[in-house]
C-alpha cells in the first residue's frame, strides 16, 4: 500500500486518517490473501527512510512524489525492485 502518511501534498490531519485507513485496509488483504491459493500479498509497510537506506541514496522526500501525492519514476523503479526481490526471497514464484 502507498506510504500515505508521507505524502507532502496532505495535511497532518489528513495523513494521519488516511494513512491509518490504509494500513487497516492492509491488514484486511493480508488475512483475506492468506485464504486464498496462489494469491499473495505483501504486508511490509512502505516508509521513504528505509527505502533511502536500504538502496543508500540521498533523497528528499519530493524526490518521491511526482506531484506531491502521485509516485515519481524513482519511486515506480524502487517499488518494482522491492517488490521483485519480495517475490523472490518468499519463494513466491519459483524457476525450476
């Protein structure tokens, strides 16, 4: 789900209702995911600091948001490749 609660274009009060939404609407799809045969869902929280540390860039949070609120295509491309790697180190799909 997108880190809503980091979105620069939003307010504090909307951030913090909407954000909470979402992270409520991800937990309902993780426990509906896990019912559901060859259907998965990635639970991890998206924040921009661990994504600034885990591929060591420095980056304002702008740099994320084309707009303020929509992603960027360094955002599109950090996403992809975490997505990707989640895919692949749960085993998710497999290459045999």
């Amino acid at each position: 789900m997108p880190p809503i609660k980091e979105f620069p274009a939003f307010t504090p009060l909307i951030k913090f209702t909407i954000g909470n939404l979402v992270e409520i609407l991800g937990t309902e799809l993780h426990g509906a995911a896990k019912h559901l045969p060859k259907v998965f869902y990635n639970h991890d929280v998206i924040t921009l600091e661990n994504w600034m540390n885990d591929i060591g860039i420095e980056a304002s949070r702008a740099d994320f948001f084309s707009d303020g609120v929509h992603p960027s295509e360094l955002t599109y491309q950090i996403w992809a490749k975490d997505m990707a790697n989640w895919i692949i180190n749960e085993k998710k799909i497999t290459f045999d």
